[in-house]
C-alpha cells in the first residue's frame, strides 16, 4: 500500500518537474527575449514553434507506445503457443523414438522407461526455463513500454497527434488521395476500437471457446426449429414461380459484372470453355444472353467509392440494368472496412404518402452508392427515355449488393427512376442499414434481397462482430481461460441486409428450398457453421438459384 502511494507521488512529481520545466521555460524567456529585441518577436515565434514541434513529436511517441504494448503482448503471447506446441512436439517424438527402440528390441523395456522419464525431466525443466525467459522479458518490455509513457505524459503530451498529423495532411489533398486518406483514418480508427481488447494471454487459447461457441449455436438452431414445428400459429411465405426466375435471372448480372477474372474459375460449370481471347464483354454477353450492342458501359472501378459496374439494356424483358461488381481490389477491401454508420433518409421529404424514416446506413456502401448516383444519371435516364416502357433495375452481389442497395433506395427518391418502377436485387448483401430503414414498407417496395445459406457476410456488422468477441471471451472465462480483459457493450447500432428478404437453402426451414424472412429476427447476430464462409461465393449463389423448382406455384402463407 504504502509503496503504490510512494510511486503516485513519484510520478505526480515527475510529472510536475517536466511540465513545468519546459512551460515556464519557455514563459520566462519570451519576456527576456521581447526585452532583447521588442521590435522583433521572432525568437519568441520560434521558441513557441520549437515547443509546439516537441510536444507534437511526444504525442507521435505516445501513439507508437500505444500502438507498440498490444503488439508486444500478441509477440509474446504467440512466442509462448510456440514454446508450447514446441516442447510438446518433443516430448512425443522423445517418447516415440524409445518405444520404437524397445519394440524393436534395441533396448531393455524397463531401461526404455527409466530413460524416458529421464529425458521428460530434462525437457521440462528446459520448457519452464524458457516460459520464465519469456515470462520475465515479456514483463520486463511492458514495464519499460509503461514507464516510458508515464515520463512521456508527465510532459503534457497527448495521445492522438498520429492521426491528428495524418487528418492534416489528407485535408490537403483533393480527389482520390483525400477519399483514400479519409477511408485509411477510418480504419486505423476501428483497428483501435476493435483490437483494443486483448481477450487472452494465449490466444489459441480462445480456440476451444470458440468450437463451443459453435457448438451453442447448432443447439440453438435446433431449438428454433423444435419450436416453430410444435406452433400451430407459425407461417411462411414462399416466392411464386415467377419470382423464382426473376431472382435466377438478375443473379446472372450480379456475377457478370464480376467480369472474365471474377468468373473465370466457374466457367466450366456452365459449359463454357475460357480462352484467350475472351474479356468481360464475352462473360455478360454468356451469362444474361445479351448482344454485345445492349451493353451501354462497361466501368472497371476507378478508385475508392467508386466500385466496378456496367449498364445494359434487356429488351426481352424491357430492363435498363445497371450491375455493379463485388469485392475484387484494395479499394473495394476499404470501402467493407469503412464500416462506421452515416445518417440516411429512406424517403425523401417531399414525399407525402410516405412516412419518412431516418436511420443509420454503412458509411462506405453509403459513399459508393452517392457517387454512382451522380455518374450514372444521365446515361441511366437517357437509355429509360429511349426506351419509354422499360423499367429501372439495379442488382449487386456482396459489396455489389450493399451499394446496389442503397443506390436503389436514392434513385427512388427521384420522380423519373420511382416512375419506371425501379427496384433494387441484393444477392449475399452485407449489412448496410439500421432496423427501421431495412423493414420500411418504401424499403420493402424498391428492394429484395438474397441470402443463400449461413452466409456470413448477410450477419456481420461492427456491432455484431462486437458481440461475437464478447460471446467468445465469456466463454473462454466460464471455461477457466487466463483472460486479460472483457469486453463492455456498446452503443453501435446493428445494422441488416433490406427490403424483401428470401433465404435460400436454408438450414432453419427445410424442407422448403426458399423462404421469407425478417433479417431483424433471423439474422440479428453472427452464428458459426462450417459452410459461412463457401456459401457467399457467387457461382454459389448461382448454382443454387438455378435448382429452384420453378414449378412450385405458392406465395401464400402455408405452415412450416
């Protein structure tokens, strides 16, 4: 007790020494200086800069301590898994080789015993030197990292003047470099506030917490589907035939705007045999059965917020199709990460039979659908006004169908795109607005959505990734896991795919091949199953839309 009190007065006075030393420093010779020279004030300008520079190159040292302590702690942590699974890997081959020695007569059983306990002790007495090596270096790295930044802040530096120095620069710039500077703050932003919580001294310690996770979430599913066979007051919808071949249909020019690279690697799935010679006019062209003369552009992404996506003309069902492409390039790895919410309007104001809803969309999704609003307009309105009964579609798969999404629902707003019936189709979109946007009926009018599966990326927010480390540190504590640390609720809104929402293939509804959900209550949270990640692919998508039973003529309410 009496040693902490000692050290808070050692710092309070550290603290005090290198605050006050360097401002009234600097306080008692701007005077002098001003006296030396009092037409001239530039000495006392320059102290002041040099002091504004110091305390600047403090907080940068401050950030790199910051940024250094959860690093060092993860380096020693996978030293010491590796110290572990090293030792272990020893002690097994030690004991293999004596046992194949004694079988093959090489040496006396017992012999073969005495050794092996002889040799286990010499390898566990090396293993526990080397945990206290590590151990103690590891202490020893963080009490100097701490200690440095204790002196540091005893000076008055702050924390910050990293991202204070980056945000400076990147308002300078203009165009691209600002949007790929602002995207890259973002996300140094969220690296902190997500890889702050360091939840374990070993982290494939979280490993088995995990597995159990898992194992919770099949006992769940299975909980569900006990209850809704024993209601007698459950229904569901499913689509009619109908709709079943418009959903088939405009996953075509979802994965055709993925072009010759994205597709390539299904191509024999349909028959089709890739050669040289081909390029993404060739895949749209296969895959929607258009002429080469409907395709009215063809954009490969020209930097952040501005996703690849081409327009096209259907004549055989009057579509003007605007499809624009997945995630394929770093740009398009930002605009998923910049997954902060930004205020949005689902109806415009002017609107009077609407009720307008204000809510919260994924900021990156959101930015991309704003500036292709803006690109597209006039070839859009253009290619509608040459072709006066042809409704407006816009469809997207993954990143493709987040900003297809909230591309639909600005269109929307505009009186020409809301006159020609337009409507958005999201195939494995991610989570792009907030509960009251993604159910709205003007929502549920203008957009339909896809999910095939145990589609990961239809569950995963901020929010709900949030959640899912909470899930996993609370269990690897019940299961008596070293924790460091818990994780704290906070206030990020989930956010959910939008509109009309079918599940494909789901393992919740068999035997039903597709149904209709609410993603509020289906898709609330992130659940691990083996196939979350293969499920998203879009050839996935394709194949399973593909073996619908189109003959299937329902789309009433029928019990489950």
């Amino acid at each position: 007790m009496y040693l902490d009190e000692d050290r808070h007065h050692t710092f309070c006075t550290i603290r005090c020494i290198f605050t006050y030393q360097i401002k009234i420093s600097y306080i008692i010779n701007a005077p002098a200086l001003s006296n030396t020279n009092k037409n001239d004030s530039s000495q006392t300008s320059r102290m002041h800069n040099a002091y504004q520079k110091t305390m600047t190159a403090l907080g940068v040292a401050r950030d790199g301590i910051a940024i250094g302590v959860p690093t060092v702690s993860a380096s020693f942590d996978a030293a010491n898994a590796s110290v572990d699974a090293g030792f272990a890997m020893s002690h097994r081959a030690i004991t293999s080789s004596l046992r194949a020695a004694s079988f093959l007569g090489l040496i006396d059983g017992e012999k073969a015993g005495t050794a092996q306990q002889s040799v286990r002790n010499v390898v566990d007495a090396a293993h526990c030197i080397t945990k206290g090596s590590l151990g103690a270096s590891a202490t020893i790295t963080k009490a100097s990292l701490k200690a440095s930044d204790i002196i540091l802040s005893a000076t008055g530096a702050q924390q910050g003047e990293t991202l204070r120095l980056l945000s400076k620069r990147v308002a300078s710039q203009e165009g691209d470099k600002r949007d790929m500077g602002n995207a890259l703050i973002g996300l140094i932003s969220l690296l902190a506030k997500v890889g702050g919580y360091h939840l374990s001294n070993n982290p494939l310690a979280l490993m088995p917490a995990a597995r159990s996770l898992a194992a919770l979430h099949e006992e769940q599913r299975r909980e569900r589907i006990r209850r809704r066979h024993e209601s007698s007051t459950f229904r569901l919808r499913v689509p009619l035939s109908s709709d079943m071949l418009s959903l088939s249909k405009h996953m075509r020019y979802a994965a055709a705007a993925y072009g010759l690279i994205g597709m390539g690697n299904c191509w024999s799935r349909y028959g089709k045999g890739q050669v040289p010679w081909m390029c993404d006019e060739d895949v749209i062209q296969d895959l929607t059965g258009l002429n080469r003369s409907d395709i009215i552009c063809i954009n490969p992404g020209e930097g952040i917020y501005q996703p690849a996506h081409f327009v096209a003309i259907d004549h055989k069902d009057k579509e003007v199709i605007v499809a624009i492409r997945g995630t394929m390039s770093i740009q398009d790895v930002l605009v998923d990460l910049v997954c902060q919410t930004e205020n949005f309007t689902s109806v415009p104001e002017d609107e009077e039979d609407e009720m307008v809803v204000e809510g919260k969309a994924h900021e990156g999704f959101l930015k991309s659908a704003q500036r292709l609003a803006g690109k597209l307009h006039e070839p859009v309105v253009e290619a509608l006004s040459n072709n006066p009964e042809y409704r407006l579609v816009v469809v997207g798969h993954s990143l493709g169908a987040g900003v297809a999404t909230l591309l639909t629902l600005l269109w929307a707003r505009i009186p020409v795109f809301r006159a020609r019936d337009i409507h958005g189709y999201s195939y494995a979109s991610p989570c792009c607005v907030c509960e009251s946007i993604s159910q709205a009926p003007f929502t549920r009018r203008h957009v339909t959505s896809v999910v095939f599966g145990d589609d990961l990326v239809s569950r995963l927010s901020l929010a709900t990734f949030r959640e899912l480390q909470r899930d996993i540190a609370n269990i690897s504590i019940k299961n008596n896991e070293s924790s460091n640390q818990t994780t704290d609720a906070d206030d990020e809104e989930k956010l959910y795919c939008a509109g009309k929402v079918w599940w494909l293939e789901s393992n919740e509804y068999k035997p039903h091949p597709i149904v209709e959900i609410d993603p509020v209550e289906d898709l609330h949270h992130i659940e691990l199953f083996s196939d979350m990640l293969t499920t998203h692919l879009p050839w996935a998508y394709l194949d399973a839309l593909e073996k619908l039973d189109t003959h299937s003529d329902s789309g009433t309410e029928n019990p489950i």
